[in-house]
C-alpha cells in the first residue's frame, strides 16, 4: 500500500494523501510518497534487539469501564523502549483498516510507551505507528 508522509508532523496516511493532515492539518502539498517512511526489520525472522525495542506489541482486550467497548493496547516494545528526555516514543498513531482514528502523544520520563484506545468497532485490522524521536517509525497490525 502506498505510504504519504506529512513533512510537518510525520503523519503517516495509506493510499493516498488527504485534503487536510487529519493531525497538524497542513495542506496536501505537505504530504511525499515515501515507500520509507516506516522502518523494518532486517531479517523478521530473527529480530534483533533494536527491532524488539521498537516494534509494537499490541493486544485487544475486553474493556473494564464502557459496554460494548473493545480495548486496543500498544506496548514499545517486546524490549521496553526508554523514555528519556534524548530518546523517547514522541506519539502513537492508531488506524482502523487503514485509515487515521488516532494520536496519543507521549512526554519523556513521566509516560510509559504505551498506549490504549477504547473502540466501538468490533471487526477490522488496527495499525499502529509509533514515533521514536531517534530510530524513526515502526509499525504493528492486529485483528479485532
Ligand atoms: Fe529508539
């Protein structure tokens, strides 16, 4: 799938570029293809620590708190990445088959990178994209 990058925010849109970034709202002409936009690992079979540290791990639960409600959790990484004031998950983007429903940002020192989305849909792939402010964009997909 065609990946288009927003050179003001680092958003990530699939298919096609939007009227609008849905995050900072720059105009189209601020979005490039960019089949790089998001990192992989070298060999997926045999990933290395760096890979661990920031591939999310995502998890759908049952929801505590709302009826009807689907938990989406996201953890960076399988080896938990650092949250420090030079080398930190800088947000989360969260993407329902594909398309944006999401950004969670993350603060150095005071957030875990993690983080949840409470959804009222029940079927349909999650992507998510996390930022490190160091290593780049990594990606993840689970089904409902
Ligand atoms: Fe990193």
């Amino acid at each position: 799938m065609t990946i288009f990058e927003c050179r003001t925010c680092g958003h990530i849109e699939f298919g096609a570029a939007p009227e609008k970034c849905l995050v900072c709202r720059s105009p189209k002409t601020a979005f490039t293809e960019n089949a790089d936009a998001i990192q992989r690992p070298a060999d997926p079979a045999n990933l290395s620590e760096g890979d661990k540290k920031h591939i999310p791990v995502l998890k759908v639960t049952g929801c505590g708190l709302l009826a009807g409600c689907t938990d989406v959790h996201a953890i960076v990484g399988d080896i938990e990445h650092v949250m420090q004031p030079k080398h930190y998950i800088l947000y989360m983007d969260f993407y329902l088959d594909h398309r944006f429903i999401s950004r969670v940002w993350l603060a150095p020192e005071v957030c875990k990178p993690a983080a949840s989305l409470h959804l009222a849909a029940t079927s349909g792939t999650v992507t998510v994209i996390e930022s490190c402010n160091v290593h780049g964009n990594w990606m993840a997909e689970i089904d409902l």
